[in-house]
C-alpha cells in the first residue's frame, strides 16, 4: 500500500509556500486511515466513503495552490528585476586599479556599487580550468552540452541574486560590480548578459606581479589580512611570479576575449592612462558607456581618492596603497622573473605594451597555460 507525497514550493521574491499533497494506491475497500482498525469510524469501511474523501483532498489541494498561484503572481506582477543594461562590469585581475576606480564611482549619485561577488569564479573556474574537452562534450557535465539552456541559467542567477541583493536600486540607477577576481568567467558573464556595459582595465602584468609580490610578504596588508602562516613570496619569490603571472594571463586574457566580443557598451581603461589624467579617463568611461554623470560630483570623486589625498601613513612597502608609479617593476623584480612575467603574458604585453617579443596567440598561450596549471595543481 505504497503513499507517495510530494512538497510543492512556490516561490517569488522571498515568499516561499509549501503544499503537501499525499498520494497513495490502495485495496479496493481499504481505508486510507492508517490507524489501528479498532480506532477507525465508520466511515473507514466504506468504500465510497473512501473515494469521496480523496476527492476533497484533491479538490481542497486544487484550490489551495490555486489561491497561492493568485497571490504570487499579484506579489510578482509588482516586483521589478534589475535590468541588465543598467548592469556595469568592471573586470581585469586584482592589482590592476579596480579599489581605486571602485571608490571614485561609489561617491557618485545613481550608482550602486556590488563589491566582489565572485560570480565570475563561480562559473569561470569550474568551466576554464576543471573542464577538458571530454567534459565539455558529456550530457552530465553541468556546463558542457546545451549552451543556451545553462547560459540561460547563469543570466536568471545573476538577475535573480543582483534584485535579492539590491532590490531598492532605482530604475535609472546603475549597479557597477566591481568583479576583478572573478573575471576569468568574464566571457560567460557577458555572454549570458550581452544588454550589459563593461569597463576592462589593464594595467602591466610587471607592475601587477610586482605589486602582488608585496603584498603577499610576512608582515604586508595581504598577509595579515588573511591571517597567512607562510609565505609564498619569501620562501620561493620565482615560483611566486611564474604563478601569479599565469593568473593574470588567465583573468586579463580572459576579460579580453569578452571584450573583443562584446557588442553592448564597453571601455577599454588603462591603470597608466587612469593614473596620468584621472578626471578626463573618468569622463571618457562615463561618456563611452553612455552613462549620465554630473561633472562636479566626478572632479570631487577624484581629488578625494587621488594618490595626493593619501595619508603618508597609508602610503608605501607593504601598505594597499604602495607605489602607483607606473614601471617600478624594474626595480622590484629580478631580471629573471622580468623574463617570466613577458613570456608568460607576452600576447597582452605585445597588446598593450609594445612589447616585441616573440609570442603565441593568446587563445594558444591560455591553452598552455590552462596545461601547465592543470598539471602543476591537479585536473
């Protein structure tokens, strides 16, 4: 006499309604009260007394989800999704700028700043760097087969967590995320939400290296800021940038490849461009973007995060704020790990940098790189 019972939940903007509905096959005649037959009425013996209970389950089941479907959908027909060309990307590695750019938007009216979700690692790394191709081409593996169907899924993830998260933003306000640590998924951020605008800020991967290296020696803000026992840096400096290096072919070159492809609003931000004319670059991304700015308020968001407006105190070897001097890299790194850094990221050096080394393409030099992480870190 199997019962099968199903939990139905509907839900809708933080409201969230459960319907138990039990089911089960029965003995002609038998009774779908399972007490003890000395405790059942008289009704348990009847079978027509039987079905005509089912039925106003089914039936008081029927109107239950049919008052709950009618309350949902008046509750839904007043919520409004953030809309995803209001959305704002600012992808790049970390060490590239984005605090700095972050902190000068967020004194800005109509803009809401969304701080490192990570939703680009959350995608990017399972699909870039755990993927192979046997993978890709399984029907089990989550974001292999059937493209549109999960892109789809990332797109609602995103909407549905950027209006849980921010469900006061304004119609006519903008929600920047502030996504350098997760922008290897970029091109499946952007991909998913082609309305989207995004700001790609680069800086040079020698600088990037050599302020990561700082960052991540015994006593500096990174160390202790995740409470680290060891480090990296002081124990094996060169193996510290060929992997730091790698990491930033990966993001760059990742929000790279979403760049080029990109067809919505987007800007290309160089940390030295940035760092040299800080108002005139601030006003060509808002201008590039399309996205309204009042003038006064963005001079003022500029003296106030300038480097200038820095405490000495703040500033210097080992603090967040260290050097903001575009190629100090030739007095922080060896000539070594100079030659580490150019032919690992030679594809973007050779971009950005007039660099004229000899490189691969960068699809190819990601390809080599995914290997060599692979094999160093596990598949």
């Amino acid at each position: 006499m199997p019962v099968f019972k199903q939990y139905t939940s509907v839900l809708a903007r933080g409201v969230r309604a459960f319907v138990n509905l039990e089911v089960g096959f029965v003995r002609a005649g038998a009774s779908l009260d399972f007490r003890p037959a000395e405790k059942r009425g008289e009704w348990a013996a009847s079978r027509d007394g039987t079905l005509e209970q089912v039925r106003r389950q089914l039936a008081n089941k029927d109107r239950e989800l049919a008052e709950l479907r009618a309350k949902l959908d008046g509750y839904s027909a007043g919520a409004r999704r953030i809309n995803p060309e209001n959305i704002v990307w600012i992808f790049g590695d970390g060490r590239v700028g984005s605090t700095w750019l972050m902190n000068m938007v967020a004194e800005l009216k109509g803009q809401t700043l969304w701080r490192e979700p990570m939703l680009g690692l959350l995608f990017g790394y399972l699909y870039y760097f755990w993927a192979d191709e046997k993978r890709y081409e399984t029907r089990h593996f989550i974001l292999g087969r059937h493209k549109e169907s999960w892109l789809r899924s990332i797109r609602n993830f995103v909407l549905d967590e950027a209006t849980t998260r921010f469900p006061d933003l304004g119609q006519d306000e903008y929600l920047v995320v502030k996504e350098p640590n997760g922008s290897i998924g970029a091109p499946l951020l952007i991909e998913a939400l082609p309305e989207s605008r995004m700001i790609f800020l680069v800086r040079d991967p020698r600088d990037v290296v050599a302020s990561s290296m700082d960052a991540h020696r015994k006593g500096s803000w990174h160390y202790e800021r995740r409470n680290m026992q060891t480090s990296l840096v002081d124990e094996q400096p060169d193996a510290f940038v060929e992997k730091r290096a790698h990491k930033y072919l990966w993001y760059v070159g990742n929000s790279k490849l979403a760049y080029d492809a990109h067809w919505g609003p987007k800007v290309l931000v160089k940390y030295e461009e940035l760092r040299v004319d800080t108002l005139g670059t601030m006003k060509r991304i808002y201008s590039t973007l399309g996205i309204p700015v009042d003038e006064r308020q963005l001079e003022l968001a500029v003296k106030k995060h300038s480097w200038e407006s820095i405490p000495e105190e703040a500033k210097g070897e080992g603090k967040f704020h260290r050097k903001a001097t575009p190629g100090g890299w030739r007095e922080d790194l060896t000539p070594e790990q100079i030659e580490t850094v150019e032919r690992i990221t030679a594809p973007l050096l050779e971009e950005f940098y007039s660099y004229e080394g000899q490189s691969k393409s960068l699809p190819d030099q990601l390809a080599s790189s995914r290997q060599w992480m692979r094999m160093i870190y596990g598949p």
